[in-house]
C-alpha cells in the first residue's frame, strides 16, 4: 500500500499526468475520482490523506467526513469555495496555487482594458456586419495622461503596473496590505480605496474575494468614479454588484466595462451583461494558457506531496492552522503570503 493516498473528487481536465507523475514520484497514489457520482467520490475522501479540487464547494459537513485529510488543495489562486475557517478547526492544511497564472491574467487584464478603451469588439462586430466609418460615433480619448486605479497589489496586480510602466499613465493602487517600498519601485501611488474610485479613468481589480471585499465595487463606490470611467474585473464576480454597475453604465457614469468573472457562473443565458453593448465579455479564460494549466497541475500535486510527506507548502490558506498543529516554527512562507499574514495580524 502507498504511504499515502490522494483523492481528485473534481477537475475537468483532459489529463492528470502531471498529478499522478508527482504523486507517484513521492511514493503515493492518486485516485482520479472526476468521472464518479459526487457521493461516491466523497465516500473515498474519507479515507483519503489529501484532497484535491476545482471548484466544487467544500463544506464543513464534508470536512468533517475527512478523518485522515491533512490537506485541501485548491487548484486556483483563491479558496472561496472551500470552507477554510471549518478546515482550520479540524487541523487540515488548505493549500492552493496563488502564481501559477500571473502573466497571462495581468496580460488578459490589459488586452480588456485596451479593448474597452479602444472599443475593439463593437467595431469588429460592426465592420463584420458590412459597416466603415473613420469618422467614430462612439467617443474615444487618448490614453495617455490619464490614471489607472489596481484594486490589490499582489502579483497580479503588480504584473500589470510593470507592463504598464511606460505608457504615460499615472499608475495609483488601493490595497491595505502593500509595501510601501514595493509600489515605490513600481511607480505606483498608494491611496485608500474611495481616492482610488475618485481619481481613476480606469479601474481594474485583483484583489481576492473576502467578507471585506464582497461587493466592494456597489452603488457606494460607482456613485465616486469619475464620469466616462471603466471597470475591468479579472479578479473575482462577487467583487461587483451586478445590478449597481449595469445601472451606473445605463446612467453613463461608467463609459465601459470589461468583465472575466461573474457573480454566477456560467454567465446565465437571459443575464444582462450578455447584451450591454458597453460591456467586453470573456468566460473567465483571463488565467489560461498551455503553459499555466501544467504550472496549475504539478504545483498542486507537488502542495499535495510536501504535506504528505511530511513538510509544510509554502502557499496556505490557513496558516493559523499551523498553530493547532504545533507547527508555526516550521514554516517558511512565500513571499506572496505577506498580505496574508498581515491581515491575520501574525507579522
């Protein structure tokens, strides 16, 4: 028998190589349970030593049921979908892959913002349909000189204030936990968040979702944007009230948005946003590509092997845990754990 075992309940891949190649190098097994009825895929958590998951809601319920768990790993930057206070009481290790995608959603977040501001996708749709007119009827402004608001400096925040370094804009960022001396060098100027909102012709998002963050983007925050404003969302749906922002590009205090990332997902077939023509739509593909998805795989069955194993990832969800596993001074975490530690007052 392997010296430990670990359970895949959902991922919708096309392979798990890169898992099994790990897993099976660490001296486990994988069990690969995506194709199993959901009851028979938890069923073989409960005697599993790791689960793996996508986005499949993990409940305390189901916790509960993983006697042997010693870690959760999520494939994916944020846990939202994990019960993660619920995994800390019961001495369980939520992991998760925060960097894996951080070009490709700072670059998906810039191709948005340009095609918003530039209003690619209408004139496409436009020329498509038989139509040419040098002369705009839509109201362009040069971007140049005007000022980009990044809600959240973390890495893929701090992507795009690097790729955007050059282009004349002033770069201003909201993000409580960001180092003073981080944003200096990135030319970034730190504000609070409602300065943010007041001051930005653009704002994009890439801060995690939180209680703190629900919704930070509602009626409260769009009532500051400056007028012929855009928002762009590559970071979490629930970040935006739905309804405020449709209403505030309905009264064009908003001039567009571009959004990755829905409050429901899959975007429902009858929604708005489907039909909003100041609106640029993906289908949260921001943090695709070939490349990302293996980075995805093997650094989640590698969180899987550490734990198993008998270390410590560097990437948590829960570092209080540590302190119920009498572990704290083991720990050496990432860099990208910073604001988390903070928020946790424990740096």
């Amino acid at each position: 028998m392997a010296p430990f075992r670990a359970v895949l309940i959902e991922h919708a891949y096309s392979t798990t190589r890169y898992e099994r190649e790990v897993i099976e190098a660490a001296g486990g097994e994988l069990v690969d349970a995506d194709a199993m009825p959901l009851d028979a895929a938890l069923r073989l958590c409960e005697e599993a030593d790791a689960v793996l998951c996508r986005r499949i809601r993990v409940t305390r319920p189901m916790l509960e049921r993983f006697r042997r768990c010693r870690t959760i790993v999520r494939y994916g930057v944020g846990t939202d979908n994990i019960d993660v206070d619920a995994a800390t009481e019961l001495g369980i290790i939520v992991s998760h892959v925060p960097s894996y995608c951080t070009d490709e959603v700072s670059s998906h977040a810039i191709a948005m913002l340009l095609s918003s501001v530039r209003h690619v996708v209408a004139t496409d749709r436009r020329v498509r349909a038989g139509g040419w007119d040098v002369h705009r009827g839509e109201v362009m402004h040069r971007m140049a000189g005007r000022t980009l608001g990044i809600v959240g400096l973390g890495g893929i925040g701090r992507g795009v204030a690097r790729k955007l370094a050059g282009w004349g804009l002033r770069l201003i960022a909201a993000d409580p936990f960001a180092e003073a001396q981080v944003a200096r060098e990135l030319g970034v100027e730190l504000v609070d968040f409602d300065t943010l909102c007041r001051q930005s012709d653009f704002v994009s998002l890439h801060c995690p979702l939180l209680p703190e963050t629900h919704r930070l983007v509602g009626a409260s925050a769009l009532s500051l944007v400056r007028p012929g404003a855009i928002l762009v969302n590559t970071a979490r749906g629930p970040l935006v009230d739905t309804a405020s922002l449709l209403l505030a590009l309905d009264e064009g205090r908003l001039a567009g948005a571009a959004l990755d990332v829905f409050e429901d997902e899959p975007l429902p077939a009858g929604s708005p946003l489907r039909r909003h023509e100041k609106i640029v739509l993906t289908d949260h593909t921001a943090w695709y590509s070939e490349e990302a998805q293996v980075e995805l795989q093997r650094t989640a069955a590698e969180a899987v092997a550490t734990v198993c194993t008998g270390g410590l990832p560097g990437s948590l969800a829960n570092p209080l845990v540590l302190k119920t596993l009498g572990r704290w001074d083991e720990w050496q975490p990432a860099e990208n754990m910073r604001w988390q530690l903070k928020r946790l007052g424990l740096t």
